[in-house]
C-alpha cells in the first residue's frame, strides 16, 4: 500500500477503519441534533468491538495469506486475497453485533438517537 511496510499499511487501515466507522455513526447523530460531546461516547460504544473484531481477523488473514501483503493494487493478488479476509472477517463482525444488539448495545444505543 503506497509503498508502505507491512506494519505501516496495517496501522494505516486500522486508523482509517475506526476513523471512517466513526465518522459514519457520528454523522446520523449529529444530524439528529446531538453534541459532539454527547455524540462521541456513542458512537464509540457503538463501534469500537465491532471495527476491532473486523479488522483483526481481516488482518490476520492478510497477514496468513502467502504473498498478499506485498501485491500491488493492480494484482489480483491484492483484491482477491482483501475480498476474501472481508467476507471471512464479517461472520465474527456480524456475531459481536448481534451480541451486543441483542443486550441493548452496540448500535442499539446509536438507533435509539435517530
């Protein structure tokens, strides 16, 4: 990624993950006319164990998947190996969702506001 190490393009997508999945749950609740300093806190408990869950098993399978982490954009290296890690990464996403939905959090606290 952008000629970046290993070590560096996985930091940079887990910054980026929890940056643009903030960012999408904050949006709503802004929207709906809550602070920033009321919006953060759910939109953090909302997210966190979701986006981590997902991007560690994606990035496991990235890590495991000989040769995936050095293709180029332009291999289907690169696609074939991040379609798959996402698609495998989901199931464990989808699990702590439903968990956490289904006690009344996650993102059943953010729905409650919009």
């Amino acid at each position: 990624m952008v000629g970046l190490g290993g070590a560096a393009s996985i930091a940079l997508a887990v910054a980026l993950a929890f940056f643009f999945g903030y960012l999408l749950t904050l949006i709503p609740l802004f929207r709906s006319g809550l602070a920033v300093a009321a919006a953060l806190p759910i939109a953090l408990a909302a997210d966190t164990l979701s986006i981590a869950t997902m991007e560690f098993v994606d990035n496991a399978i990235l890590l495991l998947w000989p040769g995936a982490m050095d293709a180029c954009l332009g291999d289907l290296l690169f696609w074939g190996s991040l379609a798959i890690a996402l698609a495998v990464a989901w199931g464990p996403t989808f699990l702590v969702n439903r968990a956490l939905i289904s006690r009344g959090k996650g993102h059943a606290v953010a729905h409650a506001h919009h």
